[in-house]
C-alpha cells in the first residue's frame, strides 16, 4: 500500500512548485532591457512601475507630478500607459486614467500578495473632493489588468462628484459599447492591437469617448 503513495505525491510537489506568478518592480537604467515592453506608443521611463506575469506587461506612470508620458499625452501620473502580451509585443495604448484625470496621483506601493502582482498609489488630498486609492493587480495567469478604485471623503461636509474613467488612444482606433457584455472596446486594424474595459459592479455609461 504504501508503494502506491509516491506516484501521487511526486506529481503533486511539482505542481505546487511551478504555480506561476506575477511581479511589480520600478524600471531603472540596470533592469530597463528586461522588463520594459516594447511597440509603437510605448511610454515608459526609468521611475515608472512595471507589472507582468508569463503572458502580459503592463507599465504603470510613476505617481509624480507632471509626469507626461508625451507632447499630447499629459499628466498621466498613477494611469496605466502601457499593455501588451509578451510573446508579441505591441503597446498601442497611449493612457488609461482612473479617476479621469481629475485626482492627482503621488504615492506609489508595490507589493506582491499571494502571487498577484500589486501597486497602489494614492492621491493628494484637497479641500473640495474626495481622495482616490487606486490599485493596479495582475495575477500570475491573468491577461488582463484589474484597475480598483477607492473614494473616500476626509471632509465633514458631504461631498457628490461622478463616478468616471477616461482613456487615451490615437487616431487610427474604432470603438464601440457592448451593452450585454458592459464593455468599452478600441481597436487597431492596421497595427493589429485591440483593447477592453470591462466596467464591473457598475454600468458603463453611453458616454464612453476617447480624450
């Protein structure tokens, strides 16, 4: 009986020990040939934080402030400015801001939790709006990036403001909204780079747009 013990275990210690995961790191003039993606709107510079697993790699802007990641695109401290697979690079994506912009980003935490690549960064906070958190996750066999983010109000007086995100993406994309899937789409039939926005526990909005 107890012969028929190893065959099972073996395979079993080999699977725990392979489980992939992600990782977030800061780009730096040492690590930026390995990490950094590549394609024609990649934004990246050294500062900037990186998220990727086996199949995708994502660049988040270092939260500082004018932080631009070109002539046209501004002011994308804390958004996600890159995305691509790894097997076949292609970032077409030029920004997507959580918050639309309008919280300004200056504090960035990475961390790995429980295989899932993790950074948050926090917004200043100002006399007449809320605070943002916003957190960037990427599991070890996701190939997508799950964008949360938190409001809170530090004020004594009530505060309404809207709930939005916006994204940025050059001429060239078409886009639409899937109702049943609650999903924003772009695309780019010529260098062959498409995009998603899935919105979950709320709805998507008719008024998805570029910026």
């Amino acid at each position: 009986m107890m012969d028929r013990l190893f065959p099972v275990c073996v395979p079993l210690l080999a699977c725990i020990a392979t489980l992939p995961a992600a990782e977030v790191m800061q780009i730096t003039a040492d690590n930026w040939q390995e990490v950094a993606p590549s394609g024609k709107e990649a934004d990246w510079i050294y500062g900037d934080f990186v998220l990727r697993n086996d199949r995708i790699v994502a660049v988040v802007a270092n939260p500082i402030a004018e932080r631009n990641a070109n002539m046209t695109v501004r002011d994308v401290s804390g958004a996600l400015i890159d995305l691509t697979f790894r097997d076949r690079p292609a970032d077409q994506l030029s920004c997507f801001y959580p918050g639309a912009a309008s919280y300004p980003l200056r504090s960035a935490t990475p961390t790995v939790e429980n295989g899932t690549a993790v950074l948050r960064c926090g917004s200043e906070e100002r006399a007449d709006m809320p605070s943002l958190e916003v957190e960037h996750r990427l599991g070890g066999r996701d190939a997508m990036v799950m964008v949360v983010s938190r409001f809170r109000n530090p004020h004594s007086q009530a505060s309404e403001f809207e709930l939005q995100d916006a994204v940025r993406a050059d001429r060239g994309f078409t886009h639409e909204i899937d109702e049943e899937l609650n999903m924003f789409s772009f695309q780019d039939l010529w260098w062959r780079q498409a995009y998603g926005i899935l919105a979950i526990d709320h709805d998507l909005g008719a008024s998805g747009r570029f910026i």
